[in-house]
C-alpha cells in the first residue's frame, strides 16, 4: 500500500490567498506565513495554484512562490497559468518539486507529453475534474504523468480504479470514518483540500489514528528520542552544522529536549541558547533560516552533526560561517580551492567595492559606467570566450573564462542577484 500523504492547499491571486480554485473565498494571513504555518505541522507537502490571469500579476504571485519554496521544509506542487513549456518551466524553476497540468485545459493537456520528457515525469501531475478522462486519457497519463490530483472527491472510490496512476483526492470536511475509508483504496495516495486545511494541527493525531487502522502514512519521527542521546553535565546535546550544498561548517550550537523536537517537527533548526535561557529558532529575527537536510549522531550518540541549508549567513557578525578566525595553518600545499567558496569571496569583494567605492578600481568604473557599460562586458567576454576555443592552447579558454565570470558577477551585484538564487536555479534543473 502506497504511503498516504497529507497535502495542504492555497490558491495565489495578486499575491493574496484564497481557499478556493476559484478566487472567491479570501484567507487574510500573508501567504509566505501561512505556508510556514502549514510546513511546521504535520503536512507532508502543499498544493500552490497561481490564479492571477494577467502576465504582470503573475511574475508578482511567482515570487511568492519562490519565497514559499525557500521558507517551506516540506514539497511545493505549483500550478496555473500555463500556456506553453517555459510556463512549466518557470514553477519548477521557482522551487516547485511538481507542477500540476489542469486537464480542464485543453492547452495544458496537450502540453502533457513535451513537459514529461522535457522534465520527467515525476515532475508532472495532472488535475481532474472530470472523471471520465481518467479513463480517456488513460495511456497519456500512465506514460507521462506521476499522478493524479482528483477535483471531485464524490466519485473518490470509482477514480481509485479507474486511474492508471496514484491519485491525490481533494476532500471536503468528511468524517474519521470516511477518511479512513478513502486512505484505504490502494490507489489513492493522498488527500488534500479543506479536510486538510481547517484540521491542519490535528494531522498528527490523525496520522496516528491511520497507523490503527494499518494505513500507512509520512513520519517525521525520528530514529533517536532525545532521552537516547548522551548529554553533557547541563543537559545539552552538541550541534555541529554544515552547509549541505558547500560541506563548509556554518557555526557550534547546543540543543535541549524542547529544541530537538521542535527541529524534528518544524524542519527548522532550533537551539537552546546558553546565554540567553532559552529557545532559539536561528534566524528568527534576522530571516537567516537553516532548513534540515539531515541530522546524524556520533558513534557516542554525544554529538549531532546536521546538514542544512543556510538562508543567507550563519555567523550572527555576517559571516558566511562562523569559522574565520584562523589559529594555525600548517599545510604544505596550496589547499584545493572550493568553488563554490571561491566564488561566495570574490563575489563579496565585488558587493563590498559596490557599497564602499575605491579609488582606481575596476569594478567601482563598471559601476559608474552602469548597465550599458557591463552589459556591454560581458557580451565581449563571451566573444573572446568563443575566439579562445578555436585556439589549441587549453590554458587561453580557462583565463577567458575566468575574466567571463569576473564581469558576469559584476552584472549579478548591479542586478542584485546572488549565487544561492543561480546554484538554487540550477539545483532545481
């Protein structure tokens, strides 16, 4: 049997939330908010339908999006709005893990083959009002698309065996009794909708009442409760945190019981502060947030080494990490250089020239010369980029290469785009 998954639902339209697919009934809470408020309960993953027809009004609720997906612990499932690839394109690019294809829309039915192969059909699910296509479009959906999100919940138990894939149902209030019933078809993998929503602090005691009943369901338990782990002469347990993407160690924090399993619940790291007394969600107050990839205890179960990603910098003095302050270095050899850290420092030194100018740099004259100017740069780096492939000597395209990047970064700092958002971009690819 399938594991049962718990899906909220939001619906974007001129950046506000609405309940409902059709924009009628408006949610006051700020969007980024209410996604949060749903990822640090117990859902499993939340549905995000972009309402907004106009194109500028859609850009606007796409940046909500990307904000969701940043701040969210859980998987984003965009949809709407799709005319053509690079509108699938977009969702996924923006952080969604799927993009839902409305088969209502003819458009967006016929997009269903390019889509799935351009992206894999993992990345692909469709939306289905009318039942009967289940059985008409059949083979394009076994072929292409990874599931089903069901839009008529009253014909929940005939969709289960008609679909050729696993099927998410979007359920109205219902009894325990009925959502038993409906977790307990084989096919159908999850539920989403009001259900999920109006009881979105019960989804923990009703993931437990599904476990009675042998229904399988998503866990975000964990192998080890904090009475498992060995804790120093205070209490505490020991956190050392790496960046997942760079493996660079960010910072040392400690974590209490409270701490640990609000970690485990939330998908956020949180600490207990020595010198305060009391809980610490990191980047509570400064937006710096670290999501959990993983959490790993020593042979010794004393330490927890956790792997996450870091929104912005780690150390509270702006630094990327807390380690800098270097006691001795005694290597030989020149260390291997990190890319991505290379890349983090002279991107730094590049922001810092444009915030604090000095006198004959460089790049404070790119700056002065303003977009024109480093447009204009950076299209002759790619020139010459282009001219040095021809050459055989290798050495000529790695140092054309270089002085490309160098004047692309110029661009990113005036355009104020940093490395997260491109390595982020291209991690979603």
């Amino acid at each position: 049997m399938n594991t049962k998954k718990f899906m909220a639902c939001m619906y974007l339209k001129n950046e506000v939330v609405y309940q409902d697919r059709e924009g009628t009934c408006r949610i006051e809470e700020m969007p980024v908010a209410l996604a949060e408020s749903y990822s640090e309960n117990e859902c499993d993953a939340i549905y995000v339908g972009l309402l907004s027809e106009n194109d500028a009004e859609h850009e606007k609720d796409l940046d909500v999006l990307r904000e969701i997906c940043q701040n969210t612990a859980v998987p984003v499932i965009g949809s709407g709005h799709i005319f053509r690839m690079e509108d699938v394109k977009k969702l996924l690019y923006a952080g969604c893990q799927q993009v839902m294809l409305d088969y209502a829309d003819p458009v967006q039915l016929e997009l269903t083959k390019e889509v799935s192969l351009k992206f894999g059909k993992e990345k692909i699910a469709a939306g289905v009002a009318d039942i009967s296509l289940l059985e008409q479009e059949k083979e394009l959906l076994k072929e292409y698309t990874s599931n089903v999100f069901l839009f008529c919940p009253g014909a929940t138990a005939e969709a289960a065996l008609m679909s050729p894939v696993s099927v998410v149902t979007f359920l109205p209030e219902v009894s325990l009794e009925k959502l038993i019933e409906v977790l307990s078809y084989a096919n159908i993998s999850g539920i989403s909708g009001k259900l999920v929503n109006e009881n979105i602090t019960e989804i923990s005691a009703i993931k437990a009442l599904c476990r009675e009943n042998k229904i399988p369901v998503e866990d975000r338990g964990a192998a080890y409760a904090f009475s498992d782990l060995k804790k120093g002469p205070d209490g505490l347990v020991p956190v050392v945190v790496q960046d997942v993407k760079t493996d660079a160690v960010l910072m040392v924090a400690y974590m209490n019981e409270e701490a640990y399993n609000q970690t485990l619940r939330t998908g956020r790291m949180t600490y207990y502060s020595r010198s305060r007394n009391e809980l610490w969600l990191k980047g509570e107050t400064s937006g710096h947030y670290q999501y959990v990839h993983s959490l790993t205890a020593d042979c010794d179960l004393d330490t927890i080494l956790a792997k996450v990603t870091q929104v912005g910098a780690a150390c509270h003095t702006g630094s990327y990490s807390c380690f800098f302050n270097e006691i001795q270095n005694r290597s030989s050899k020149q260390e291997a250089h990190n890319p991505m850290k290379v890349f983090e420092e002279v991107f730094a030194v590049i922001e810092d020239r444009k915030e604090h100018p000095k006198e004959g740099s460089y790049t404070n004259y790119l700056f002065e010369k303003g977009i024109d100017k480093i447009l204009k740069k950076v299209g002759e780096e790619a020139t010459e980029i282009v001219i040095a492939a021809k050459n055989p000597n290798p050495n000529e395209i790695k140092y054309e290469i270089a002085d490309f990047l160098y004047h692309m970064m110029v661009l990113m700092a005036e355009k104020g785009v940093t490395w997260e958002e491109v390595t982020t971009e291209l991690a979603n690819r």
